[in-house]
C-alpha cells in the first residue's frame, strides 16, 4: 500500500486562513470587505472569478444556498459556541430572534430584524473555515451585480407574463448584465419567486457585512459540545452505561431503514407524486419497476418529495409515530450548534418492518442486544472530532464507529460510492491506514446506477473555499482521489 503524503501547503490558503484569524480576535466588528482581495487571491476552485467583473453564478449559488434566504437584510454577522456567551455579550434576548436555515448548511441561526443581526451557532474552527469564505464570495458577488445593475431600469425586473417562455423574457437582462441566459435561468429557479425582490434589493445597495467572533476558545468549544452531551443523556439516561455503535451519517436513513414506512405506504406516496404532476419520479418509478431493482431506494426519495408535497402534515405526523415506535429516540439540539442525535435501542426495533436487506441469519441476535446506536448527522470538520471524543469518554464501551458522508470525487461521478482505507488529515497532518469495515461486493449488489470503488484514500480538507488548482493536483498526483470534511478528526480521535 502506498505511503505517500500529499504535501498540499499553499501559501495563499495559509495567508488566507491566519488573516481571518487575526482579524476575528478583534473585540469590534470586522469589515468583512477587509478579506475580499485575500479571498480572491486564493483562486479558490469554487470561485474562479472573484477578482474578475464578470459574475461567478456558481459562487453566487453555491454561497446563497449555505445561507439563510434573508442575507439581504442582514448587516452583522455574530459567531459563538451557544446561548449562554451570547447573553454574556449582552444578546439577552438571543432566544427571541427568529430561527432561520439556510438549504444546503445544516447550522443554527437567529435574526434580529430590529438591529438586522444574524447570529450563526458555531462548533469548531471548521465552521469558521467554512462560513467565513462563504460570506466574503456572497458579498463579492452580490456587489458585481450590483455595479451591473446599475443600468437596469425597473420595468426590467419584471416576472415574465408568460411563464412557458422566461427565456424570453429575460433576454435583454441577461445581456445588460454579461450573463447567458441560462445562467440567469440558474438563479431565478434557485431563488424562486423572491427571484426580482433580491436583484431589487441588490440594485438599491451594496452589501457590507461586518462579523464578530465572541470568543474563539477551546473552551468554549468544549462547553458548546458538553451542553449537547448532555440534552442526549437527559432524554436517554442509559446511555452511558450501555454498549454503543458510534455512526455518523444522517438522520433519515435509520427511519427508513427500520420502520418501513415508504414500502408500507407505497400507494400513497404514488398517490401524491401523482397528483403533483411530477412526472419524473413517476417515469424514474417505471423504470425501476421493470428492472425490478433498486424500488426500495426509490421509495426511501420518494417518499421525502411525498412530504413536500403533501397538502397536510398528517403524512410526517404518521412518520414519526412510526418512528417512536421503532426504538429511534430523536435529540435536537436547542442550545448549542445544530448537529441532531438519534438513539437507537437494538432491543426495541421492530425486525419486521425493517428493510429486508438487512435481514441476515444472525439478525435474531440483536434482538436480545442491549447496545445502543449513537447515530449522529454528519457533523462539519473538527466539530466531529469534538464529539466523538465527548462520547468516547462518557460511555461505557465503543463497539464500532462507522462514518457515512457525501464528498467530492476526482476519479468517479455523481452517484458513485467511494469506500478509502487511507485518510490524509489536514488538521492534523497525519495520515491514517485501516481496514474498511466494507468493501465493494458488500454493496454493489444494491446499485442499479454508479460504481463503488474501494480501496481509495481520502483526504480530509480544512474547508470547501479553501482549495485551488494546485493544491488539487498535488493531491490527484500522490494518489488521493476522495476529498471530504470528517473522517480525519474522527480517526484522530481513534488513537
């Protein structure tokens, strides 16, 4: 097996990152326009324009959808660990702020409309790695439209009268502000009918965001993950005396797994898809019915755009009735950062109801098993180290740990199932060699699409923004083809 370690030092990233650390220590609100030019000079792989006048649509998009839809009326951005360091700041009323999530970032945020404050709940230095880029590329792209804007009159912004030809409609925007038509098709669908309001917004001012980080100590960290720790053992008190298989995946594939419900209630989720007029699951359903493959993983999707759909929650209502049911304790978490926990209690499912495949001769035997299932949603970064290791310490015994997550691939495509046994942590800058638990027959016979390729190497980044062209190559070169966020700082904590 190769050795090899990737040597991905770039200078830019480094500057980068000590920049918005200095900067962070600061007690006052930091411009957040002070990082634009270092920002740019990474060449981030996600934001091949920032120092360019055109607009980066995929910057734009990838940035928006990782925070709350109301950036338009935010000016100061708060970081901390929990409810408490806020209220010591002086938020006092930090609880009475409205709850708001971005769609494709899982982490709790409140907004003040009195002072247009958004405070974002953080769980290590990874979300900073994270959440700061993510601003500093919205900000540079949200004031490249607006300089273009300039130029649009307002009868320009306008929802098209016809909805079958929007392409039409919006050709002379498109025009006036560089773009091709169907990128700006791109943010219409990705903004939805708020579509004319934000570019309204984006035209009448600049956005100038300032951020604070309140306190950036371990410490705080550390409190922030016990007060997690311990909403778990309040709901579940045995669970620090009992054997526990540690999995970080999500939350809906154990409800799934094991209640049956979308196999269940099969006729009517068709029912709702078909009343939606969604004729491309409907087709996607043909087609897995004739190949008699892969309906139960059709099922599992279809069933959550069922519950989009739905006209009444009684579909979810029942859902999580079921779930009950089953053994699967769900724990928000309220106080601290937004990372949700399922316990699982092996002697209290129902085999049954669970998905068949899982069915094995020795299935029998987890029926008289008094082991526990710590399922939590895949955490960011450092933050998973974080809690592991809290749940390491307050338990009794680890029988496993298993981690489950999307990445980014350089040798496969979307739907392929990458399965390493080599991690190259850049947080640690070790490299970690292990016998997967799973190889690719273990899973191949339950694909209708994609590859599993096992025997790869991952390598574990600091953030999504903080990656460009050279460091890609150094890592494709030295054999790392999986590129994700937490199985270094879980292997870490596996010493």
């Amino acid at each position: 097996m190769e050795r090899i370690v990737p040597r991905t030092v770039s200078d830019e990233i480094e500057l980068y990152e000590r920049t918005i650390y200095s900067l962070l220590k600061s007690t006052t609100d930091v411009q957040l326009r002070t990082l634009e030019e270092i920002h740019g000079s990474t060449n981030s792989l996600l934001h091949k324009k920032a120092r360019s006048k055109d607009i980066d649509v995929s910057a734009l998009v990838y940035a928006w959808q990782r925070l709350p839809p109301l950036m338009d009326k935010v000016e100061r951005v708060i970081l901390a660990q929990n409810e408490d360091t806020f209220q010591k700041a002086g938020y006092t009323t930090i609880q009475q702020w409205q709850v708001v999530k971005a769609p494709a970032r899982r982490r709790h945020y409140r907004y003040d409309h009195a002072q247009k404050d958004l405070s974002a709940f953080i769980a290590s230095r990874s979300d900073i790695d994270d959440l700061v880029p993510v601003l500093v590329a919205l900000q540079i792209e949200w004031n490249k439209l607006h300089n273009k804007l300039a130029h649009v009159s307002s009868t320009q912004l306008t929802e098209p009268s016809d909805e079958s030809k929007p392409k039409d409609h919006y050709k002379e925007l498109a025009e006036l502000l560089d773009l091709p038509p169907k990128e700006l098709l791109r943010l219409r669908k990705v903004w939805g009918n708020d579509f004319c309001n934000i570019l309204r917004s984006m035209q009448k001012k600049r956005m100038d965001l300032r951020i604070q980080l309140l306190n950036g100590s371990l410490v705080q960290y550390w409190r922030a993950t016990r007060i997690w720790w311990d909403e778990v053992q309040q709901q579940i008190p045995q669970v620090a005396s009992r054997p526990i298989y540690f999995i970080s995946s999500n939350t809906h594939v154990f409800p799934n797994l094991l209640t049956g419900y979308a196999q269940n209630n099969q006729q009517e989720i068709l029912r709702i898809l078909t009343d939606a007029h969604d004729h491309a699951m409907l087709a996607e359903w043909s087609s897995v019915t004739k190949a008699n493959r892969g309906i139960e993983n059709f099922l599992y999707y279809a069933f959550k755009k069922a519950q989009q759909y739905a006209n009444d929650d009684q579909l979810e209502k029942d859902f999580i009735r079921q779930v009950e049911n089953s053994g699967i304790t769900r724990i928000l978490s309220a106080q601290s950062f937004d990372v949700e926990a399922q316990v699982i209690e092996l002697d209290k499912i129902n085999y049954a109801d669970m998905d068949q495949r899982l069915i094995t001769s020795d299935t029998e035997v987890l029926q008289d098993s008094d082991a526990l299932i710590i399922n939590i949603d895949y955490p960011l970064g450092i933050a998973a180290y974080n809690l592991l290791r809290m749940i390491a310490e307050n338990t009794e015994e680890i029988l496993g740990i298993y981690i489950m997550g999307k990445a980014a691939t350089l040798n496969g495509v979307i739907g392929d199932i990458m399965i390493p046994n080599v991690v190259q942590d850049e947080h640690s800058l070790n490299t970690y060699l292990f016998q997967n638990t799973f190889v690719a027959s273990d899973l191949t016979p339950y694909l209708q699409f994609g590859t599993v390729l096992d025997n790869q190497k991952a390598v574990t980044v600091l953030g999504t923004f903080m990656q460009n062209s050279r460091i890609m190559d150094v890592i494709y070169r030295e054999g790392y083809t999986d590129i994700e966020m937490e199985a270094g700082p879980i292997s870490f904590c596996r010493m």
